[in-house]
C-alpha cells in the first residue's frame, strides 16, 4: 500500500517516514503544486496532508485533488494544529485528521485503520464493477464513470476521448475454434488494451460481448489516435491465429471520438460507434475518426 505524504517541514517528513516505512511505500512531496503534480501519474493508496504550507495549502490541494477522477475516492487525513480547521477537512472530503504535535501510535493505527478500510472498499468495487471474464470494467462502471467525465469536461470546458473497439469476425472466430478459445482472446484482447493504457486516470471497460470502450480524460483527438495506434499494434502482435480473416489472425476495429470534435447535441459515444462501423465497412484491422 502506498501512502503521499503532502507536508513542507523536513523534521515532520522524517518522522512520518520513520513511523510508516517499515510497513507502508511512501512517497513524500513538499507542497500543494508538487503532489497535483504526482497525482497526475500516480494513485496513492491514502494521502496525510498537511494543511498549513507555503503555496497552495492543504484545503485547497485536497479539493484539487479530489476533482480528479482517480483520487476522488483515495482517503485523506489532514495533519493539524488547529482546532478551527476541523469543519474545513470534513468539508473538502478529509476522512479523519491528526492533531500536532501526533504521537507514533497514532498515526501509525490511523493510518493503517483507513488502508483496511479502502482494501475492503476496494474488493466490494471489484464485485460491483469488474467484468468476471476478462477482469476489467464492466458496463456498470463505464455508464456511471462515462457521464460523470462527460459532465466534468463540459463544466471545465476540457477535453476527453473515447474509443470504441471492437474485434473483429469474432462470431466466426468462436465458430471455428470455440467458445473457450473464444474466451481466452477475450481476456487476452481486454488485458493488452488495458495494459496499452499508461496513465492512472484513462480506462478500459468491456462495453458487451467483444466490444470495449475505451476512456481518456483531458485528452485530444490526437493523443487519442496515438494510443488507439498502440492498441491495434499490440493486439496485432499477440498473433492469435483467425482464419476467417483475411490477415490470418485476430484484429479489431476502432472508431474514435472527442467531445471537443463532435458535433452540437450529438453523443459522443454514438460518433465513435459510427466511426467504429466505417472502419469495418472500410476493411477492418483500423480507426477512423
């Protein structure tokens, strides 16, 4: 488990480090716009923030980091010396604080008592939005989470991408090798589209049957053709054989979509499905846009 510790005093960083390196990872960063910075690549487990820094202070870099879509649901727990800055931690999304000057024990159980709490969170998620075949996101978590980054990037005036994919004679595939192979390039296809993803906050969900969705936040259209490039790419490379295709293995189609790039009051998901259907019309194994 990996916990940030957000804190500009080195004697404190020393002692945190001290109390929870034996039994956590930590990683430590000095003021508000360093940890915004890390939170953009990295999602910690729990965060200990402290609120008086110089820069950005504590509250004002947890509710910048709770607008992110991947750390909205990591816990918080400030570090304080002041009694009147306990309204202000509940109310950006804090979910415990520690008073200074703290004692080993305590922040060492409060700490751990919040990492237990988010493990068992984590594993009723799983239930809740795993896909049980190939272990990625279902359709569940791509139509709650879908909205909300739509909503976000609309509020924002942001971009994000979403591609649509789709293998590829995946009936005849099923047909000639069966169902059980059928299942296997299933989970192989989902784990190298989610594996191509290198960022923390960009997702993969499998939207039904063999088709996938794939979402990218505050991305534009042209990093949305870099990545579904690598996706095809990869896939590509695994070399599952498919005789029904004319390029003797398996491949996938994809169209992709931005919201900045759609047209007004047409559904981004429904552009990226057209795309998805010119490219197989086109000869599959591509991408339109």
């Amino acid at each position: 488990m990996n916990v940030l510790i957000i804190e500009d005093q080195l004697l404190n960083i020393h002692l945190l480090e001290a109390i929870l390196s034996t039994h956590f990872m930590t990683q430590v960063a000095m003021s508000g716009e360093e940890a915004i910075e890390c939170c953009q690549n990295t999602t910690p487990d729990l965060i200990l923030l402290d609120i008086q820094m110089g820069g950005i202070d504590g509250i004002e870099t947890c509710k910048h980091l709770k607008s992110l879509p991947h750390i909205k649901d990591t816990p918080v727990i400030f570090i304080t010396s002041f009694f009147e800055h306990e309204d202000f931690c509940w109310e950006v999304g804090g979910v415990d604080f520690i008073r200074k000057p703290f004692t080993n024990k305590t922040v060492f159980n409060r700490v751990k008592a919040h990492l237990t709490l988010k493990m068992q969170r984590d594993r009723l998620l799983e239930l809740v939005f795993l896909d049980s075949l190939t272990e990625i996101y279902n359709r569940r978590y791509f139509d709650i989470h879908y909205e909300k980054i739509d909503l976000n990037a609309k509020r924002d005036k942001s971009d994000y991408a979403l591609i649509v994919i789709d293998i590829d004679l995946f009936k005849q595939f099923n047909d000639i090798y069966g169902h059980l192979e059928g299942d296997s390039a299933l989970k192989i296809v989902a784990q190298t589209i989610k594996d191509t993803l290198k960022r923390p906050q960009d997702f993969v969900a499998r939207y039904g049957g063999e088709e996938f969705a794939v979402v990218l936040p505050y991305t534009d259209l042209k990093g949305a053709i870099l990545v579904t490039e690598n996706i095809i790419k990869n896939i590509a490379a695994l070399n599952i054989v498919n005789s029904a295709s004319s390029f003797k293995h398996l491949s996938v189609s994809a169209g992709i979509a931005t919201l900045k790039s759609s047209e007004d009051h047409v559904d981004t998901f429904q552009i990226a499905d057209d795309k998805l259907y010119m490219s197989k019309q086109s000869g599959r194994n591509k991408f339109s846009y």
